[in-house]
C-alpha cells in the first residue's frame, strides 16, 4: 500500500508498504527439488549423459550391422 504523509510545507514522505509473507515448509522443499532437479540436468549435459532416458543404448553413429 502506498502512503504519503505530510511533513510541513512542500515535503513529504512516500512509503511503499506491503504485507507480510511467510515461507512454508512445503514450499521450502518444492524449491530445493526444483534447484535439484536443474543441477541434475546441467551435471548430465556436461557429462554428455541423458539422464531423462538412462536405459538407452547408444551405438555412439555406428548403424548396428547384424550380417557379419
């Protein structure tokens, strides 16, 4: 809310206030999974890892030959 309050002739003073918020617990943790889950990814696309899919096998470009 924003107040202006008089201090003599030609001066005021503008004050911004706004109300009170409090962190919850479960909003602690919905952030720090959050941050978690970022830093995972980043760690695995510098490791060249995709950890979204782990079970994957690469054939790293080779086309996989079953005449041999």
């Amino acid at each position: 809310m924003k107040q202006i309050i008089p201090l003599g002739k030609g001066k005021f003073v503008h004050l911004d206030s706004y109300g009170e918020v409090s962190e919850t617990r479960r909003g602690s943790i919905i952030v720090a999974a959050f941050a978690m889950l970022i830093s995972a990814l980043t760690v695995g696309a510098v490791l060249g890892i995709d950890i979204t899919s782990p079970n994957t096998t690469t054939q790293h470009g080779y086309p996989h030959r079953t005449d041999r």
